[in-house]
C-alpha cells in the first residue's frame, strides 16, 4: 500500500470493529429479538396488515443483511493477525 493507504485501512478496520461490536451486542441482535417477541406476544394476529408490525422484523432483517456482520469480523481478524488490509471499498 502506498502513501495514505496504510492509515486508512487502519482507520476502516477501527470502524469495522465497532460495528461488529455494535451491531452483534446491540442493534442488529435487540431489533430481532423484539420483533420476535412482538410475534410471541401478540401471536398470529400481530401479523394481520392493519397493524403494520410485520415492517419492525423486515426492517431489523435488512439491517443485519446489508451490514455483513460475520465478513467484517472476518476482514478484521485477518487484518489484526495477518496484518491483511482490508477491502478499501464503499462496501466494507
């Protein structure tokens, strides 16, 4: 890598880091379970359109899969083991 590269793949993996911590311990793995209780709790009919519950659940799943929590803890192990920059692109 040359020039700036070395700090901004640092710098990307400090940021990576913290939404893996983020999104595991609190955002993505909270909104899933409250939407899973919500089902639990008010059963089949808390599925019903008028409602509009179902968008908590297809919100929290969106969530999880545009922000691929298993890659970038991956991408992060092997930049802190291996010291294997990571992709310095808008997606990661």
């Amino acid at each position: 890598m040359a020039g700036g590269e070395p700090a901004l793949a640092q710098a990307a993996t400090e940021v990576a880091q913290a939404q893996v911590v983020a999104a595991q311990a609190v955002a993505a793995q909270a909104a899933l379970r409250v939407a899973e209780r919500l089902y639990d709790v008010g059963g089949a009919s808390a599925t019903r359109r008028e409602f509009n519950f179902d968008r908590h659940w297809r919100n929290a799943r969106t969530l999880v899969s545009h922000n691929p929590i298993a890659h970038k803890a991956r991408v992060v192990g092997d930049y802190l083991l291996n010291a294997e920059p990571p992709p310095l692109n808008g997606f990661f």
